[in-house]
C-alpha cells in the first residue's frame, strides 16, 4: 500500500471520528487497502476486517482491555470491562444472577419490562408529533435498570447519565470539559449511592444492588467503591445499547413501509429484526484494546503497550463474511436470529470472547418488548422532517426520532 493511500486512509479515518461523516464508505476501502493501519490521531492501531477485530477481542492472553485514557471506560472506575482471568469470571456470575438468567428475562424482568413501556406509551401524543428516542427507547432501558438494581429516583440519573457517557468510550478527542462533567457527574453519583449502598447492605430486598451489597468474592465483601463502579457502567451500559439499538432499527422501519408492514403482521420477525439491525447499524462502532506483548497481527508488529481500535461496524459489514453487507436483510438470520445475543454470535456489536456483553440478553428482551407494544398500538409513524441523520461514532444513532404516530 502507498504512502499516500496510507495518508488518506488516517486523515479520512479522523474525519470519521471526530464528524458525523457516514463511517461506512470508508470502512469498505480501509478493509480492501489496509485492513490494519496506524492512525497518528488515535495514536494507536486501527482493526478493520472481522477476523482481527475477532481475534484481538477473543485473545485474552495477547490483548487487554485499555484502562485509561481516550476511548476507555475509565470514567467509571475499576469495573468488569477492565478485569481478566478469575476476577472478570467472578464479577460476570454476579450480573449474569440477573441479567443473563433465563428465568428472570422471561419472568420478572419481562414484567416489569413490560409495565414500563406501557407506561411510556401511554404517555405518547396522539395529537402532535412524538419524540421517541429519549421518550421511549433511553427511558424505557433506564427505568428498567435502575429499578432492577433497586435504586429509587431514577429521573435524577439521566443528568448524570449523559455527563458520564459522553466522557466516557464516546470522548475520543479527549475533551478536558467533557471529562471535567463527566468526573464530577460520576462524584455525584458515587456521593448519591454510598447510603443507599449502606441501608442496602442493613435492610436487603429483592433486587441486583442488594445482591452486589452482600456479595463475596474469595472471602472478602465488594467495596462501596467497587459497588458504585458497577452501578455506573451498569446505567450507562445497560441503556446505550437498548436505546440506540431501537431509535436505529426504527430509523429504518419508519423509512420502509414495507418492511414495517411485514414485520407488524409476523411478530416472529421481529427477533430477525433486532439482530440484523445490530449488524447493519450497531449502536457501538468501536473499542480499544492494548497489547500485553509484542505481537503480530494482520501480519503487522503490534509492540507491547500499543493501542489498538476494533472497528465493530466495520467488522458487521466485512464482505468476506457476511453476503450482500451493505443491505438491511430481514430474514439473514432466519435460523440463528437469538444466537446473535450469545458468545457464539457473527456479528460483534455485543464484542467477543470472554469480554462479550454480560447484557445483550437483557438488550434483546427490551428491544422486543418495545417493538411488540408499540405495533400493537401503532398502525404507522410518519417522519415529521424526514429521517434524522446518524450522529456520533463510538455510539451511534440518530439524535432524535419525532414521528406523527397513526393509531391502529
């Protein structure tokens, strides 16, 4: 590869990052010119085809997760994202009691899931346009998070919320105001927790936060400290996904009438609907990962401590594995549709390997519950101004989704 295409690929990779440009013309030709190349911006290693993006999230014993800096998780301190080994598998079984057990996601999870978006809906304007993806798609994962943790006053998180998402996998440019918000926001949060974290640990109930209050591991109770950490990636991991992952699969039903109409009269689709929304679109383009050692990989040396970005989106649309990669197919994965929540999935939106999210069973039974109910009360949703654009990068999705809604 040429000099020059080298420089173009970096400089048209920065306008990626730090812009609204649309990624995915130049993930196709980072993909067939340079499948790993180094981008003095993010003074690190870019990933671009699936097989490395695979392998530097599955490969433990090479590649680790980044703690610091821009493009890490820091924000929210030390939390599962940055652990390995015994450690990472013991705090995963404390999250998986609840949002991996398959009798709560059908049960009580889904209740509630479902008490909640009727709540929602109920309060939608029939008479003026209808925001729906703070209205909806944020509020219905953030209730159901902080209520499944057992945190009263969720409306006072979602200040909180945005400050610290915005600091942290989203502040690539490394913004000193943004991460000056988002520490105090995260100060805030942990300053709001430690006596609910205290009466927790006197007077438990049935919820995850009690649960982490009186957990063990190798002998020793989690700290206030480690507790909040959790609370934190959990409030911002446990809606971005859910959130992002329906104002984009709606994005493009509400731009299909088609498609809408066949998934609302074959409610079997709508499991199809949600993975191959994670892969045409997925809410999370990227992550960052170090290298414990010197390596190789796409056949370049990778030495010890450099970082290294897997482009997720990317990946989701890799000619070598996926046919047709650039077209919303709704019955790709007619046979396999649940098995892209799990480990042993072909698209990455949820990450690979032991780091794969601990939520993504949690994610698909929101993202059901909200497009069941909300078909069942809407014949159709008109754009008020036209289909929004996507924003952001690590994250993406539109901003805003506002739709005159047609009862049935």
């Amino acid at each position: 590869m040429t000099t020059r295409a080298t420089g173009d690929l970096q400089s048209e990779f920065e306008h990626v990052l730090l812009g609204n440009a649309d990624p995915f013309p130049f993930y196709a030709r980072a993909r067939r010119l340079a499948p790993l190349f180094w981008s003095p911006r993010i003074e690190g290693w870019v990933a671009c085809h699936r097989s490395d993006v695979a392998e530097v999230l599955e490969d433990e014993t090479r590649f680790a997760p980044l703690m610091g800096g821009p493009g890490s998780s820091a924000i929210h301190g030390r939390v599962i994202l940055h652990m390995e080994g015994r450690e990472h598998t013991r705090h995963a079984a404390l999250l998986s009691r609840w949002i991996r057990h398959r009798g709560k996601l059908a049960g009580e999870l889904r209740e509630l899931t479902e008490r909640i978006t009727a709540r929602l809906l109920d309060g939608l304007p029939w008479d003026r346009p209808a925001e729906l993806h703070q209205g909806l798609n944020t509020s219905l994962p953030m209730d159901v998070t902080a209520t499944m943790m057992g945190i009263p006053d969720v409306a006072r998180f979602r200040p909180w919320y945005d400050a610290i998402g915005k600091a942290s996998v989203t502040n690539i440019r490394n913004d000193p105001e943004i991460t000056r918000k988002g520490v105090e926001a995260r100060q805030a949060l942990g300053d709001y927790l430690a006596p609910v974290i205290t009466d927790k640990r006197r007077n438990p109930t049935n919820d995850l936060l009690s649960d982490l209050c009186h957990a063990e591991i190798e002998g020793a109770p989690l700290s206030t400290e480690s507790i909040a950490s959790t609370c934190s990636l959990l409030l911002a991991a446990g809606v971005e996904t859910t959130s992002r992952g329906l104002s984009n699969l709606m994005w493009v039903l509400f731009s299909n009438r088609d498609l809408w109409e066949e998934v609302r009269e074959d409610r079997d689709l709508v499991m199809r609907a949600c993975a191959e929304i994670l892969r045409f679109l997925p809410p999370a383009h990227a992550l960052v990962r170090k290298a414990k050692a010197d390596t190789v990989l796409a056949g370049k040396r990778v030495g010890s401590g450099e970082k290294i970005m897997v482009l997720l989106g990317s990946a989701n649309r890799d000619e070598s594995h996926f046919d047709n990669p650039g077209d919303f197919q709704l019955h790709r994965f007619a046979d396999s549709a649940f098995r892209q929540f799990t480990p042993r999935s072909d698209i990455l939106p949820f990450g690979a390997g032991k780091h794969h999210c601990t939520g993504s069973l949690l994610a698909l039974m929101e993202m059901e519950v909200v497009i069941n109910r909300f078909m069942d009360r809407v014949r159709w949703a008109e754009w008020v101004n036209g289909p929004p654009p996507m924003t952001g990068y690590s994250l993406r999705s539109p901003a805003e989704i506002t739709v005159r809604l047609i009862p049935s």
